[in-house]
C-alpha cells in the first residue's frame, strides 16, 4: 500500500507530527521488554483468548480453489468475519451511518464497513503484541499506535496472541528450524514423508485440506553445507503417486533429479524413494512436488533447501525464509495469509537476510517500505559486484532472491506484493502482506519470540 498524499500516512509512526517533542522510538532503548512484562502487557484484556477461541469456531466462507487473482478477497477465504468481541463495532458502523450513537467505542465520522473490518484484521495481527509495543517504542509512539489502533476499546485480541502464533507450522525468525539429519558414513541423511493435512491459513478460518513434507506447509527446511553428500528419504502417505525435485540442485547423476517419467517413476502410496546427491554450490534452493505439481505444489508439497557456504561471506544477524505460494488458500507467504503471516523482526544495528522463493504461478512484487533491500544472489548465485538496492522486488516463479535489509530505523514497516488484488481488498489486507518490525535493541526481538514462543 503506497502511501497517499494526505498527513496522516504520509507521517511515520515512530515520529508523529502530533507528538513533536515525545520521545522517538529509539528513546525507548530503557524500558526493555521482559517476556514478564510482554505477558503483563498482554494480561491488557482479560477475557480475550477466550474470545479467540469462539472467534475460531465462526463460520466463514469455504476457501476455494483458483490460480488466479481475485478481486474478490473472501472467494479465497480472505479475511473471515471479525471476532465475536469485535463484531460489536459492526453496529456501531451502521449507527454512523445512520447518524445513530456508537453502541461502543468511538467511530471517526467519514468511516464504514471497510475501516472497522480493515483495523480489526491489523488488531488480529498484532494481538497481545501490541500492548506490549508500548514497553520497546516508549508512551508517544505507542500513544500514536494505539490511537491508531483504538486500544482504549480493550478489544479482545489484545488479550490473545498474534495471529501468526495461533496458527501451526509457525516459520518464525531465526526459526528456520532445518531438520536434523542422522549421519550415515559421513553422509546426511533426511526422511521425510509425505502427508496429506489440513492447513489453516489463519487462525479464524476454517482449516482447508492441503499436502505437507512432515506434515507441514513449508515443510521443515533442509540445510546442509556446500560440498555435502546428502540423501533424502521420501515415504508416500498420499493417495496418489508423487516424485520430489531438489530445485536448483546441479546434479552429477540427472537420474536423481526428480522429475516423473523425465528421471524417474512416480513412486506409490506408501512407497518410500531416496535420492541421493552432493550439494555442489551454495545457495537459497527449494524442494517440492515435481508430479502433478500445479497441484501437489499448489497444496503445499514444497519447502527451503538450504545450502550454507563453506565460508559465509554475508553474515547475516537474521535469515528469513519467505516462500510465497498463490493456489490453495489464496496468496500465502510460508503457508499463512494476512494476518497469520509472521513479521519479520530485527533489532537496529542488524542486518537480516531474507530469503524469498517463489513457489506459486504468479510473478509477486515485494515492496518493504521505508527500506531498501540490498538483492545479493539470485538463485542462489552471488550477485558480486552486480548486487542491486531496490524496494520492489519481482520474484517469478521457481526463482529465489536473497535480500539483505540492514535494520536502522524503529518502526512498523508494511512488506507486502505490490499486486494489490493480492493483498488488499474490500475488507482490508490479507494474503501476501507482512511487516518489518525494526526495535531498539536485540533483546526486545528476543523478549517477543519468547513471549510468543510461550
Ligand atoms: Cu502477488
């Protein structure tokens, strides 16, 4: 979402023009965020997580299935009604509207529908964080914040966790959590099966039936270092046929490549395949389905392969994985749409890598605001001396960029496609939209992984 030309957008959060002489947010560096304090903060809304948990139950629409964009957000399950406790500012909508009294809260003349449904998704995003934002930014920025956000109406997401740790498979931070391998005679072994699963896409939906390796959408990362033999285990727990593809891979034995019918015979339910190969260059690869792919890959069937250098030449403090998806469930980014998708943190002073990979149909421009990403390889391959800064980032499919961010601003920062019927809608954002949250210090990102980890 560009930002309009009016005064309110055009104003970064961490320095209100309201709040001339309140503190920055880099003031804040003081009042650190304990995960006892992030808990107190979040204890804000007492009956919130049970409001959650009903809000969980509401009936939504049924996701369906397209390759395509819609302007339409709820034809893909995009943002579900709002939560029991929020509903109440339906109403209250209709009241402005009708030049009634708001039943609760406070409604800004001018707004409808669109605005109370367009915050409450933000509200789901930032559930009990956003309270506890008032211990890292310090009072001004969290005064503007919770104006913003209306905080004051003690609305119940403030009571329950972010949308992005209610929902599983949680590719969080520097939890791209590789798989452990078993060492067989100096060679790393992974088994993997291959499952057929319900996926939620965000907590308030109802789970939609997808395919994961190990269970989960991505599946768990593969990491290994440049130069290692691996071998990967596959057990078929489908109803159908599959073959896995090490994308990016330059393989010595092409018969190890993956690909039904081209290198290999699909292999059955409940048959097990093992490939087995050497990670010859470093890189940001990917695994997936490469047997009816537009719809094994579709529901799931993909995941990071990692290969670290033998010398790591970037450094990064972060490393982020952002596989972006486009079929079931609507437009994801590791498996979640808006607001499940998990924010990328970083402390200033940091520099973060973020990883994209593009395992849908569709080519997505990313845009951070606020910040360049410096791209340093593509596909894996080193840029050198042709790395580029750039704050829109076109990633095709089947390609994977790595984009360094080096973190000196606090601030909540919109990361989203820049295709914006992938991202926002008539009932605010959804899909592919994130954001960087940048803090003051290192130990603030810390206090909140833990506080969500919990
Ligand atoms: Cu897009």
């Amino acid at each position: 979402m560009s930002a309009p030309a009016g005064p309110p957008a055009a104003t970064s959060p961490v320095e209100p023009a309201h709040e001339p002489t309140g503190p920055s947010a880099g003031d804040a560096i003081d009042r650190t965020l304990t995960r006892r304090g992030f808990l107190v903060g979040a204890a804000l809304a007492g009956g919130g997580l049970a409001a959650a948990t009903l809000a969980a139950c509401a009936p939504v629409a049924t996701p369906g299935w397209t390759y395509g964009p819609t302007l339409n957000p709820n034809a893909t399950g995009a943002p579900a009604p709002t939560p029991a406790g929020s509903v109440a500012a339906s109403p209250a909508a209709s009241a402005v509207a009708s030049g009634s009294p708001a039943p609760s809260g406070v409604i800004p003349a001018g707004w409808t529908q669109h605005d109370i449904d367009a915050r409450a998704v933000v509200r789901r995003y930032l559930g009990n964080l956003a309270p506890a934002l008032k211990g890292i930014y310090g009072d001004a920025v969290f005064a503007y914040l919770a104006d913003m956000l209306a905080v004051s109406e003690n609305y119940p997401e403030l009571g329950a966790k972010p949308s992005f740790a209610q929902v599983p498979n949680l590719v969080l931070t520097d939890a791209v959590t590789p798989l452990t391998p078993t060492v067989v005679n100096g060679v790393k072994e992974f088994r993997l099966t291959v499952d057929e699963i319900d996926q939620k896409i965000d907590e308030m939906k109802p789970p939609v039936p997808a395919l994961g390796f190990g269970k989960q959408w991505p599946g768990p990362t593969i990491r290994v270092t440049e130069g290692d033999r691996v071998r990967a285990i596959f057990t078929n727990n489908l109803k159908e046929t599959t073959s896995v593809h090490f994308h990016g891979v330059e393989f010595q034995d092409f018969t190890q490549d993956g690909v039904a019918f081209v290198t290999q015979k699909p292999f059955a339910p409940g048959e097990s395949y093992t490939y087995e190969f050497t990670a010859e260059r470093a890189g940001s690869l990917m695994y997936h389905s490469h047997h009816n792919a537009t719809d094994q890959v579709g529901r799931g069937l993909l995941g990071a392969f990692i290969v670290d250098p033998k010398v790591d030449a970037i450094k990064a403090d972060r490393d982020y994985i952002w596989i972006s998806n486009d079929a079931l469930g609507g437009f994801t980014v590791n498996g979640h749409g808006f607001p499940a998708t998990v924010p990328v943190l970083a402390a200033v002073g940091e520099k973060v890598r973020v990883r994209f990979m593009n395992e849908g149909v569709m080519t997505h421009p990313w845009h951070l605001h606020g910040y360049r990403m410096r791209i340093v390889e593509r596909d894996g391959y080193p840029l050198g001396s042709a790395a580029f800064d750039c704050d829109t980032l076109g990633v095709n499919p089947g390609e994977r960029y790595d984009a360094i961010i080096t973190a000196d601003r606090p601030g909540v920062w919109a990361f989203h496609c820049h295709i914006l019927p992938h991202a926002e809608g008539s009932s605010g954002m959804f899909g592919m939209v994130n954001t960087l949250i940048v803090v003051p210090k290192k130990e603030h990102v810390d206090a909140i992984v833990q506080a969500i980890l919990a």
